[in-house]
C-alpha cells in the first residue's frame, strides 16, 4: 500500500520539479556577460543617454532622448548573417525600434546589412525614447533571445 502511493505521488511530483526547472521565456543575462543565442553570441556593456549623436554640423537631436546600448556581437556561424532585430521594452511591455535618425547615418549595429562568420563587432544600439527602465531583447532572428535589463 505505501509503495502505491508513493508511485502515484512521484507520478505527479517528478513532472511538476522538471517543469519548475525548466526555463521559460527568454534567458535573463547581467550587463558584462555574454549570451549564446543561436549562431550569435551577444555581451551588453553598458548604456546611456545622450542628447544627440554626431558631431558638429552633422550632429542630430532626438525627438526625446536617445539611449545608446553599447555591446560586442559575434558570429559564431559558418556564413554570413544579417544582425537580427533588437527589441527595446518599457516597464510596461510597450516596444520600440532602433531609431531611424541613427539607422539613416549608418550609426549603430543595426544599420548592418550582414555578418561576416567569426567576426566580433563592437558597436551600439540608439533608440530614441524618454528616460526610464528598459529591458533589450537580442535574438538569433528566428526563436532564441536573451533579456538584458538596462540601468535607468
């Protein structure tokens, strides 16, 4: 009898620890660290806000403030890939782009059209938005991300 119902009680126990200890979402990653996603391998280093980007008479305001996310990312693929989307989040989940200003200059990573394989690049992210707590999402462009939180 006591062995009945310690099977029926592992029956439920073991599946319910295995889903607890399975991450869900993407991986939490601390500034400094690097993230393996996919093909890519990503590490933030810092951030901050500036009032414009450029220099002199080719110098450009942002419409709130610009954040730029300072980072290194490399290919760790055998061909050449396109840098995949970054994705800003607020506090409350709202998204936003890598701003257009800066991607019209050919400022920041996203501006690349390709990756060379077993390349590291240094270089930023520039988002145009008001002063806040962000989280940046990097992917490998089809499911795998890391999470990195922002300092305000």
């Amino acid at each position: 009898m006591r062995s009945q119902w310690l099977t029926r009680a592992w029956t439920f126990v073991l599946p319910a620890m295995l889903i607890a200890g399975c991450a869900v979402g993407p991986r939490r990653v601390a500034l400094g660290e690097d993230a393996r996603v996919g093909v890519f391998t990503y590490r933030v280093l810092a951030a901050q806000w500036q009032d414009q980007i450029g220099r002199g008479p080719k110098a450009v305001a942002p419409d709130a403030r610009f954040y730029v996310v300072y980072l290194t990312v490399t290919n760790n693929g055998t061909e050449p890939l396109p840098f995949p989307r970054a994705r800003l989040l607020d506090a409350v989940g709202r998204e936003y782009p890598e701003s257009p200003k800066a991607r019209e200059r050919g400022i920041g990573l996203g501006s690349l059209q390709a990756m060379s394989p077993g390349f590291t690049l240094n270089g930023s992210l520039v988002f145009d938005v008001s002063p806040g707590a962000y989280t940046l999402i990097l992917s490998d462009g089809n499911k795998g991300e890391a999470t990195f939180q922002l300092p305000n």
